[in-house]
C-alpha cells in the first residue's frame, strides 16, 4: 500500500525529530545569542557609556555592549592546562523589556550611542517562533491526517462516494482480438461495438443508436473479461474497470455515490466503455431481497438510473460480465440497458486448437506435438484450462531439464488436471488388488458398451486428488446432445468399479463413494430435469437451477410428498439397473477382467492398445471356440 494511503507512525516520529533539530541547532543558539537583563541593569550600562548601539521596538530594548566591556572567561591554569570555570560566556547583546520612560529616547539621541530608532516589528520574529515552534509537530501531523481524510493519494474516509474504477487507454489494456482464440460469434458481436464507437457517422444516417449496455455471460473461464479488455483494445478509447464488490460498503449510501462518480467521469471521457466485472454482486433480483431499504437496493436503481434515466450517457457503453445471468434483476436486462447478451461458451475443438496455439506461441515444442489431438481430447475444457495445460506441460518439461516440450508432457498435464498430481502412497498388496480391480470394472464395461467414451489410461498410483487410482476416458468428439441409452450406459460404467469389487470379494468398499455420487446425481437429473422415467412421465421436477455455475439438482418446493416419493424410488431403480447392467458384463467377461487387473498390478498403468489387446484376443477365443 501507498504510505500516502494511511497515516503512519513515522510521521509523527520524523515530525518530532525535525522540530527538535530546528529548535536545538537554530532557535535555542538564536535566542542565546541575547542575554535577558532587568532594566537597572540597562540603566546603569547606560550612564557608564558601555552601550555600542541600541534598538527599540514596541515593547523592548535590545542593545550590544562595546567589545572592551564584555569581560573575558576567567580560566585558571593549572600544571600548564586550561581549565574554563564559567558556565557560558558573557553576551555583548542583551535585552531588556521597554517600560514607559519619556526622557529615554531623548537621552540616547543626545549620546555617541548608535540608535537606530523606533521598530513597530522588532518582536514579531520571536513572537512567532515562540507560537509556532510548539505547534509545529501537531501541524504536521494533522496535515498528513487532514490530506488522507480528503482523499489524498489514495483515498480516505471522506473519499468513499468517489469511484474505485481503474482507468486505461485502449492502448493500454494490451489486449486485442487476435490475442483471444475460441470467442467465436461472441467476437463478431463485439466488433459491431467498436465499429459504433470508431466511426458513429456511419451509423447515424441509418438511425442507428449506440448499444447502451451489452452483458456478457458464460461459465467461468472462457475469457469474459478478456474480452472486454480486447473491445477496449481495439476501439482505442478509455476503458473503466470495476468490480460488483467495489460498491459494497458497510456506510449507507456510498454505493449509489460510486456510481454517480463513475458515470461522472465516463461521461468526460465519452466515447468510452466501463466494464463492471462480476455485476452479479450489485445487479442481483430485488425479488430475492425482502429488505426494500437495503444497500444493495439503492446501488442498483442508482445503476439503473444511469443507464437508461433522464439525462443520456452518449458515447457511454456499458459491459458487464457474469457467470450467474438468471438472478439479475429484469429490470437490469431490458432493452435500452442492457441491450444485448452475449453467450461466452464453452470454446469448440477448433476454438481449442486456437487458444493452444495462443498459449505455446513462446513454448519450443517439440516436432512430434499436435495441437489438434490435444483439442480433440480436451472437451468442456475452458479457455483457462486450456492455458493452465500449456503452463503446466511447460513446468514439467523444465522439470525434467529438457529442451523442449513433449507431447507426453502434454498428456501428463492433461491428467494433472484431470486427476490430480501423482503422490507416493505405499499400498499393501491386498489394497493394490482391490484397486486394481476396481478401475478396471470401470475400464471393461466402457470398452464393451456402445456409445461410451473410449478408455485412454488405467492407473493404480494414487493422485493428490484423493483417489487411489482412476480410468482416463478421452471422448473423440464434442458431446452437444445425449440421449437416454447414454447417460445409462455412463452410469453402468461408473458403477463398474463398484461392480468389480462385488464380484470378486463378494463385498464394496469406500473407493466407490465418488463414483455413486456421480450416478445418483445423473439419474436424479434424468428423473427431475430430463423426464426419463416411465413412472413420473415427462413432467420437469426440478427447481430453477444456476445456469453456468453447476451444482446439484434439487427439487421444486411445491412437490408433494407422494410425488417426492416415487423420485426417489426411481432414482434408486436407475441406479440399481446399471450396477447390475456392470455386474452382467463383467461376469460374461471375467477372464479377461483377471488378466487386466493382473496385468494393471505389474505395472501400475496401462493405456488403451493394451487393454484393447487383451479384449481382443479374448472375442477370437470366443468365436474360434463357437
């Protein structure tokens, strides 16, 4: 933090060791430098003509004695040494305060004394510095405190209505377009922005106005605010940056108060944009809210007022970004506020091999690296995950001193991500086989299932994440549509593992507590969300959900306890249909699920050619024996 943001102690500290330097080292030897008599005194040196010159002023006499009256030190010497006994040496100046003496002035004009007449300011000097002197460390110290309180550097207490906006020229967001892959139709939109902004005549002959506000919304990681730092970019204007929470304080009022401030100064700037991130914090339904009085309440009819109220904010575009569209208050969505909403999505496999290309511009790859096959395995993976794989495939390349950047490495990045870091646990041999097993109930029953995705790896070393080994499915394309065989048939292959271990030691254990949790919230959803079930009909059960921000589904408040009753029912039929669905598949295949896990304990990790092979040898051992 700036030292101009808050006041410190080393203020105070510097301010008094200032004040005692000046008054030790040029006030204290100033005022020594005059010796205070009483006036006899000044009477007697008068009439024995000792007085060289003398000056008056309103309310005191200063006078210098000639050098042959000051009387010297008196110093004994002793063994050839000089020894000075007196405590300080005699002044020639002494003062003297003035009593009202008519014949005074007369006197000295009569003298060889030099007078140099009457002075209405001769006081003034050590009146002053007998005022000031004192006061002048507190003076500093309310002067730090006084500045801070009005804002200062950094703002203070009476700075809380003003704006906590940051401000950039379009040039320096340093961002554009082209440093952006994925954004798709989010980008052909955003274009259109900049085009209004650079050259508004164009579109003034065609009655076309200004878009007020444009939201941007998606799930989290897909470049949302990026983007507005590239419209900035592009468009070369003024770009105001601030997020939802900046508005929030514990004093009523100060929301609203930022507001006015930011669209004060925006509107200086015109053309301009402001970007509030996360807008979710201030802009959510007043629905939701049953204090109308609220802090929240006020920041947002401020914010509404400023966007679409009386006075108009041209050359003003609003941007905000959030991951949470549907508790934003209506009135905040409606045409001539927020005019458009822009879907961020999750970026397509060829939008993935753009990011990556973006983010291993400045990697050395080596010749082997195909960045189409990395975009081809990594569906639903956003544009951060993207970035974070380049990062850590970098990492470990570094790590293993090499020069350049592996395909491997990529791969192994992919699973760091995916299933976490691999960590060293010792495993007795009894919980390597249970493992063992287990992954490969899952690996099985994916392979022998249609419309599955394809197994890429088995491992029995245990990751970070928790788990004491995992399957790596890879789909071969993006998923947009799923119909009711496959989500049964992913569900059997999640229960696989569980399968597996109820097969061969007639009992489960506890590693199969993620993978239930997966296929109960999968049929839940099928029952409540997707209406397949043959019990409840297609009628949707489910409560308003989050759109982009996934979680588990609940149940609408107005079901009744009958209807509730046969969702559960069905969700455990679901659930028991595909365990047993597995436990089918594994028993026709059972030699092969012992030569795969025997093989998967050897090794510790195999990929799919392997798993693949042993299937295959497995059907032509079938059909040669039919």
């Amino acid at each position: 933090m700036n030292k101009g943001q808050k006041f410190s102690v080393w203020y105070f500290l510097g301010a008094m060791i200032l004040a005692w330097l000046f008054a030790e080292y040029i006030y204290k030897p100033w005022a020594e430098s005059k010796t205070e008599v009483p006036y006899s005194e000044f009477l007697a040196d008068l009439d024995s003509m000792s007085i060289e010159n003398v000056d008056i002023s309103d309310s005191r006499i200063t006078y210098k004695l000639k050098e042959s009256e000051v009387s010297p030190d008196k110093r004994p010497i002793i063994n050839g040494r000089i020894f000075n006994t007196s405590a300080k040496k005699q002044n020639s100046i002494k003062s003297v305060v003035r009593l009202t003496d008519p014949f005074l002035i007369e006197r000295l004009a009569s003298s060889d004394i030099t007078f140099g007449g009457i002075a209405n300011n001769e006081g003034l000097i050590d009146l002053l510095m007998g005022i000031l002197l004192p006061m002048l460390p507190l003076m500093i110290i309310w002067y730090f405190i006084f500045r801070n309180m009005h804002g200062g550097a950094g703002g203070g207490i009476f700075s809380f209505g003003r704006s906590k906006a940051k401000e950039l020229q379009g040039e320096m967001s340093g961002v554009h377009f082209s440093d952006i892959g994925g954004a798709g139709e989010a980008e052909v939109e955003l274009r259109e922005i900049i085009d209004f902004l650079k050259d508004p005549k164009r579109f003034d002959k065609f009655g076309a106005k200004l878009p007020r506000g444009v939201l941007l919304v998606g799930p989290p990681g897909t470049g949302k605010t990026l983007l507005a730092k590239a419209c900035a970019g592009e468009a070369g204007v003024p770009f105001f940056f601030i997020t939802g929470s900046s508005f929030v304080e514990m004093f009523v009022g100060v929301g609203a108060a930022r507001v006015r401030d930011l669209f004060e100064q925006a509107k200086r700037k015109a053309p301009c944009i402001i970007f509030v991130d996360e807008i979710d914090a201030i802009g959510q339904s007043r629905m939701r809210n049953f204090n109308s009085n609220s802090e929240q309440e006020a920041t947002l009819n401020q914010l509404l007022a400023e966007m679409d109220g009386f006075e108009d904010n041209n050359g003003v575009v609003i941007m905000g970004a959030t991951n949470r569209p549907e508790i934003l208050d209506q009135a905040l969505l409606r045409p001539g506020r927020f005019d458009r909403q822009i879907q961020v999505v999750l970026p397509t496999e060829e939008g993935r091999e753009e990011i990556l290309k973006i983010h291993t511009k400045k990697l050395p790859l080596a010749p082997e690296i195909d960045l189409r096959s990395i975009a081809k395995v990594t569906p639903g993976f956003s544009g951060a995950d993207l970035a974070n794989i380049a990062n850590e495939a970098s990492l470990l390349a570094a790590r293993r001193k090499a020069d350049k950047v592996s395909m491997n490495d990529f791969d192994l990045a992919i699973e760091r991500v995916v299933a976490g870091l691999q960590r060293k646990t010792p495993l007795t041999a009894e919980v390597r086989k249970k493992v063992a097993y287990h992954e490969t109930g899952h690996a099985l029953v994916a392979c022998y299932l249609p419309n599955t995705d394809p197994v890429h790896k088995v491992s029995i070393i245990p990751t970070t994440k928790g788990a004491l080994g995992y399957t790596l499915q890879r789909p071969n394309e993006d998923h947009y549509l799923v119909s009711e065989s496959e989500l049964r048939n992913r569900m059997a292959v999640m229960l696989g593992g569980r399968a597996a271990e109820l097969l061969i030691f007639d009992e489960a254990s506890t590693g199969a507590s993620n993978d239930l949790e997966r296929a109960t919230e999968t049929a839940r959803r099928m029952v409540i969300e997707f209406g397949m079930s043959q019990e409840l009909g297609p009628v949707r059960y489910a409560a308003p959900s989050m759109m982009y921000l996934h979680g588990e589904s609940g149940v609408r408040n107005d079901v009744g306890e009958d209807t509730s009753e046969k969702i559960d029912a069905e969700i455990r039929r679901l659930v028991l249909e595909s365990q047993d669905r597995a436990m089918s598949i594994l028993q026709e295949h059972e030699n092969v699920l012992h030569e795969v896990a025997k093989m998967l304990q050897d090794k510790e990790v195999i990929n799919h050619d392997e798993i693949q092979a042993v299937v295959d040898r497995e059907n032509m051992k079938a059909e040669s024996e039919e």
